[in-house]
C-alpha cells in the first residue's frame, strides 16, 4: 500500500490530483514517511466508517451496549491521528519548507511540495470526518447520561421509602395482601401492619386465598416492591454515571486536540501557500514552454521540407542546363 492507494480510498475526492514523482525519484526516506502516513490515514477512514456504523446501531436502541466498542475505536483513532500529525509535519519541513532539497532539481523539489500538499488535504479530510463522529459520540452518551441519572434519582427516592402508591397499585383487590397494603397507604402506623408483616397472617392469608398459587406469586412480587432496590444497585448506578461521564470528558478533550491539529494544519498550509502557487505557475510555464517547442518543431520541419523541395528543384536546373551544354559540344 502507498500513497497512490490513498488516491483510490474514501478521502479521495474529485479535484485534480497533483504531478506525483514517479517512484525512482523519491527519497527512500519520504517515500517510507509519505505510505506509512497514506496508510494511517486510511486507517483513520476505516476507523470513522465504523464508529458510524456503531452509532447508528446504538440509536436503533439495540439490546447490546456498544459504547464500549465506540470508545476503543475512538482511543486508537486518536492515536493513529497523533502519529500522522508528526509523520505529516515532518514531511511539510524536511521535503516542502522553504530551500528544503536544494541541491535536488527544480521538478522533483516541485514534486515533493506536490506530494506533501496532496497528502496535507487527505489528512484534513480524514479529521474533519473523525470529528464528525466524535461529536456524534458525545451526544449519544449525554443522552445516555441524562438517562442513567435519572434512573438514579428513581432508584434513591424508591430506597429513601417513598413506594406507597407503588404498593397499593401493585395490590389485587380481594386479596389478603392488597387489603393490607390498602390498610398501610391509609395509616403507616395503624397496628394492623404488624399483620401484613407477621409471617403467620401472611401464611394464613395463603390458606385463605382461594387462587392459591397466584396469591404466594402475588405476595412475593409485592415483597419484592416493598424492599426497593439495594445499595449495591445505587452503587452501580452510580458507577455507571461516572464511567460515562469520564467517557464525556475524554471525547471532549479529544475535541479539542482535535481543534490543535487544525490550527497547525492551518498555519504549515499558509506557509506553503507561496510556494504552492509558484508550484502551480512552473508547471502552467513548463506546459507553456512545451507547447511553444511543439510549434517551433512543426515550423522547423516544414522550413526542412520546403528546402529540401527547393534544392531538388535546383538540382534539376542544375543537371538540365548541364545536359544542354553537353549535346551542344557534342553536336
């Protein structure tokens, strides 16, 4: 894989690409630099077209939790985009800066600059993609947060006690339980609580209950209700929380490194636009001048054509005339 396979991948777009050097012209050194980056940054492509797929599949509200698998992606894309950030700004000073390859000639310098530049926008697109799902990320997991706390506050309340209306809604009319749970959403103190609680009024109520099995399902769902969550599930509720909200201020931070590498993009793309446009005028003068030497070639063959018509014409004088004077003598 090399840069021109770069051409062909999803940052490829339909301007013009640039003259590349052909590959016996390329230092072994920026031809190493320049695929290792083309590489990195298909990678960072591939990387972007996934964690789109893995948000689009989480906004389906699919039963599987894919942060996780969008979080690593988005860890290992950052790397790659910190190693091509280097791989690129080492190209842009060593093979595209001002007097950069002196001693090389004019059109491979021009090349290099070329290449580099060529390399520059790739890398830029393939940002601006990755920034794209990074804020898509963050979104997705505030929604989630939002979610996850508000799940928490339920959680609490229901433990701080507040599941009245939670037993008497859960309650089937006629049954032992429900009159009981009836009895404690009137009065939580009244003494006939003692027998809702009391195992052997909770017994007898099973032996009273001509559903039979539904009463002990019923009694043990209502158990259930009353107990309210454990500490240990607001615990992990809580765990929860912090884990998205540390992934937040991870993606956020990435956002703004992110922001980094576009102003130093900014400021080497400013520096070369000299030197980009001069590319730009040395190649229009050199299809000029070619141009100019194609007709100078077409005129000099016609000029060598009417001379050589001119000097048979006049070899034919010549031997007519000399023909002429040898039958006089001759005669």
């Amino acid at each position: 894989m090399s840069f021109n396979d770069l051409e062909r991948g999803p940052a490829s777009t339909s301007t013009a690409a640039p003259i590349l050097p052909t590959q016996e012209a390329l230092d072994p050194e920026f031809k190493r630099l320049a695929d290792r980056t083309a590489i990195q940054i298909l990678k960072i492509n591939s990387n972007v077209s996934n964690i789109e797929r893995l948000l689009s599949l989480s906004s389906r509200s699919q039963p599987k939790d894919w942060q996780h698998r969008i979080t690593a992606l988005l860890d290992s894309t950052r790397d790659l985009i910190q190693h091509s950030t280097t791989d690129v700004k080492a190209l842009s000073t060593q093979y595209a800066a001002p007097g950069a390859h002196a001693d090389k000639p004019e059109l491979q310098q021009q090349q290099y600059k070329a290449t580099v530049s060529k390399l520059q926008f790739c890398f830029e697109s393939a940002l601006r993609g990755f920034q794209k799902v990074q804020r898509g990320s963050v979104e997705r997991s505030r929604r989630t947060l939002d979610v996850e706390k508000e799940k928490e506050r339920r959680l609490k309340a229901e433990a701080a006690g507040d599941r009245t209306s939670v037993v008497s809604t859960s309650s089937v009319p006629g049954s032992s339980t429900g009159t009981a749970g009836q009895r404690y959403q009137d009065n939580p103190n009244d003494t006939a609580l003692t027998e809702f609680s009391s195992p052997r009024n909770d017994s007898q109520a099973l032996i009273d209950d001509d559903s039979g099995a539904p009463g002990l399902q019923q009694q043990q769902q209502l158990q259930a209700v009353v107990e309210g969550p454990t500490q240990a599930d607001i615990e992990f509720q809580e765990a929860l929380i912090a884990e998205r909200e540390a992934e937040i201020r991870e993606i956020e931070g990435g956002v703004h490194e992110l922001n980094e590498i576009f102003r130093d993009l900014a400021n080497i793309v400013t520096e070369q636009g000299g030197m980009i446009d001069n590319i730009e005028y040395n190649i229009t003068s050199i299809a000029t001048n070619t141009q100019a030497a194609d007709r100078e070639l077409v005129t000099a063959h016609e000029y060598q054509r009417k001379a050589g018509r001119r000097a048979l014409c006049l070899l034919l004088v010549v031997g007519f005339v000399i023909a002429i004077v040898l039958l006089a003598l001759l005669s």
